[in-house]
C-alpha cells in the first residue's frame, strides 16, 4: 500500500537549491478528540521527520498534534552530488517508515 | 380564508409550480448546476489540484496497485479483463449506471463488488474501506474532468423514487 | 414542605446551579492560552533577546476548515556555512497545546522555508521563532480566522 508520496525534480543542476515535496498517510489522532463515548482517542501521531542525502542529515523536523492528518512537509536542500535521499518518520506506537528516492545531479 | 383551503390552495400552487419547472422546488436547474470545486477556497483548490499535496493521490496509487493484484479463487486481477487503467476513461462519470443484469441503478462501488463476485470469485470488498476507496479512487481518477453524465433513460423510476 | 426545608432546598439548588456549569468546564479538556505559548517560547528562546523581523509567513487570514492550514515560513537568510537559519519553531496560542512544528537546518538547505499544513482550533496568532548561527533569535506573528474548529470537535 502506498503509504508515502515524495516528489523530486528530474534532473537538477550541481549546487540548485531544490524544493523536495513529501506527503505520507497518516491518521495524526490528536488525543485530543472525544469519541461517541465521551473518552478521549489516544494520541497517535507521527512525531519525528528527518531527510538524510547520502547519508547526510540535511532536514529534522519535531512534529506536534497540530500538524495536519497526512503530513504534508516540504523543505529545500542543495543538489551536491547524485545519490539517495533517505526519508524517515517515526512516530507515537513504533511507528516507523522509511522511503528513498534517487536524485540525478548533472 | 380558513386555514384549511389556504393549505390546500398553498399545496395546489406549489404542485402547479412543479409542473411548470419539471422539478420538484429544492432542485437545481441543470444549467445552474456547479461542481464543489467553484466554491471552494483559494487554498483547498490549490490541494485538490497539485497531485504532489494532494492526499488522495495515495488513494489512488493504492487503487493502481490493487487493479494489478490478482483476487480470488479465479486469481484474476482487473487489469486481466480490463488491461490497462487507462480504459476506465470516462466509467466512472457515467455512474450511477444500470446493470441490466440485475435490473437496477447501481453505483460505481457496486459495479467493482459485481466484477470481484462475478469474474474473480473473490468476496466484496466493505464499503468505505481502504481497499474499496482506493479501486474507486483510481477508477474515478481516469475520469477526471469529464462531466457527470448519468444515462438516465432506465433508471426513471429509481430517480423519481429518490425524488 | 416547612419554610426552613424549603430554604435548605433552593440553598442547596443554587449551590448545584452554581457547580454544575463548573463541573462541566472542568472535564473538558483545558486550552492553550496566549500563556502557555509564551512559555513554551521562553523555554526555548531562554533569556535571548528577540527581534521582530527576517520572517514571512504565509497563511491564509481566514480559513473554513481548521483541519487543514497550509503554513509556509520562510526566514531572509543566505544559508552560508557562516550565516543560516539552525532552527525553526513554530507556536500557536488557542489549540490545546501550543506546539506546531519544530525543524533543524543547515547551510546544506540552501534556503530556509518549510511548507506544510497545519491544524488551528480557533481563530488565533500563529507565531514563529528563528534561531540564527549566529546566536540570534528573530520571530514574527500572523493571524488566522477559523470557521470550523480542529482539535477539538469529536467528527473530524
């Protein structure tokens, strides 16, 4: 199932700053919402994002209940070289997803 | 006048209205007929339209998949009868259909359950269910644009009823 | 019913009007105030001085759905290894915790602005902090007005 949508320019240029598009399905459940009984739905949510590029951490991002269910996160990075873009969420109940995506820089 | 005849005049006009429109009075008009999309909001359109921000698209990256995933005891999947998703083009914009089969109107839901019954000899799928939002999410998908148009020379009966 | 009995009576019905709204307010799960984000704020900013300025924040000034807010914060930096924008926080006064997001950078970004869609329970400041390389702290704040709440309603 598809759980995570991360867009990447093509074909970008040694040293352009690019715009890296992520979006991933997930619930974000507040805690804070009441269900039909009255009882608060506990928390479930993803708390943590990072972007590594060949290895290199290049995006961390704390995230909190106010983000919005499917996060949808994007962020810039310096195209140096060609390689792999490493994304990671972790979240509330070991949730843990990781996607890559190769990037070619002429 | 008495309460009585002002109600029953009252019902008479609105009946005599109705004739004149065709419509009963809370239908709109087909030509004054709008999609959501002009009422929405700067922001949720700029959503609905970028793909990349959109999160239906995952919806329907699920739906790709499922169409190419065998099912059932036939272990068919859609794309085996169907081919490519791409034929779904302008399906879904004729739904609510009749199916002259079982002799009724029956939604695009319906359709796929039908199709998994029929030919994959698998169980249908939950209405509103991951599986059955991602297969109507890319079948809908293929029809994007197209006018909802219905053919409803065979289905007047079930609209009046719904009316 | 005796004088006496029936005074007992309404004492007792007005002390119950009284604690019974209380009560109420009580079980509800308690709001973010402009407070509690300024003190989640000071955690982070300690006793730095902060400047208005370097900022944009892009939100729309009214939105139907407070669900889904789409926030891009952008900070004025030219993303050197001598000169970049290390942190980003982002802070809201009315939902019930005032925490949005929180993004590390680096020189490696290139630029310092992040997209992303964001819950609001009412119509409140959203305010953001940006922590330089140089020690510096900066903020600036916009409005959203919220139709439909977040975070608080039981239907999403």
């Amino acid at each position: 199932m598809a759980r995570a949508l991360i867009n990447i320019p093509p074909k970008v240029k040694r040293g352009e700053v690019i715009e890296i598009k992520t979006l991933i399905s997930h619930v974000m459940e507040t805690g804070f919402r009441p269900s039909n009984t009255g009882q608060l739905i506990p928390r479930d949510i993803i708390t943590n994002f990072t972007c590594s590029y060949n290895g290199e951490e290049v995006f961390q991002s704390t995230l909190y209940p106010a983000i919005a269910a499917n996060p949808y996160i994007t962020f810039f990075t310096v195209a140096t070289e060609s390689g792999t873009l490493t994304f990671q969420w972790t979240g509330d109940n070991g949730y843990s997803v990781t996607e890559t995506a190769q990037i070619t820089v002429e | 006048m008495n309460l009585r005849r002002r109600s029953s005049l009252l019902l008479a006009a609105t009946l005599v209205m109705s004739d004149v429109l065709l419509l009963p009075a809370s239908e709109i008009p087909l030509d004054a007929r709008r999609s959501g999309y002009d009422f929405m909001s700067r922001e949720t359109r700029a959503m609905q339209d970028d793909d990349t921000s959109n999160p239906a698209t995952l919806w329907v990256l699920d739906g790709e998949a499922l169409w190419n995933a065998k099912a059932g005891t036939a272990q068919k999947s859609c794309a085996d009868c169907h081919r490519d998703l791409s034929s779904m083009k302008g399906v879904a914009a004729r739904y609510p259909a009749f199916d002259d089969k079982r002799g009724k109107a029956v939604d695009l839901e319906s359709r796929i359950n039908f199709c998994r019954i029929d030919h994959q000899q698998a169980p249908p799928l939950a209405s509103e269910s991951r599986e059955m939002l991602a297969l109507s999410a890319a079948i809908a998908r293929q029809s994007r644009g197209e006018p909802i148009a219905p053919d409803e020379s065979k289905m007047a009966a079930t609209i009046d009823a719904g009316r | 019913m005796s004088t006496t009995t029936r005074r007992r009576l309404m004492q007792g019905a007005g002390a119950l009007a009284i604690a019974g709204p209380l009560a109420v307010t009580l079980v509800r799960s308690a709001r973010a105030t402009p407070e509690s984000m300024q003190q989640a704020i000071d955690k982070i900013v300690g006793s730095g001085k902060v400047t208005k300025g370097k900022i944009a924040i892009d939100i729309p000034p009214l939105v139907e759905n407070g669900n889904v807010v789409p926030l891009t914060v952008s900070v004025d930096s030219p993303m050197t290894g001598d000169n970049y924008v290390k942190a980003i926080h982002v802070f809201n006064e009315k939902n019930p915790q005032p925490h949005v997001i929180s993004i590390k950078l680096g020189p490696r970004a290139g630029k310092a602005a992040v997209s992303t869609r964001i819950r609001l329970a009412t119509t409140q400041m959203v305010v953001v902090i940006a922590e330089m390389s140089d020690e510096t702290l900066w903020t600036d704040r916009a409005e959203c007005i919220v139709t439909a709440a977040a975070c608080v309603e039981a239907t999403l």
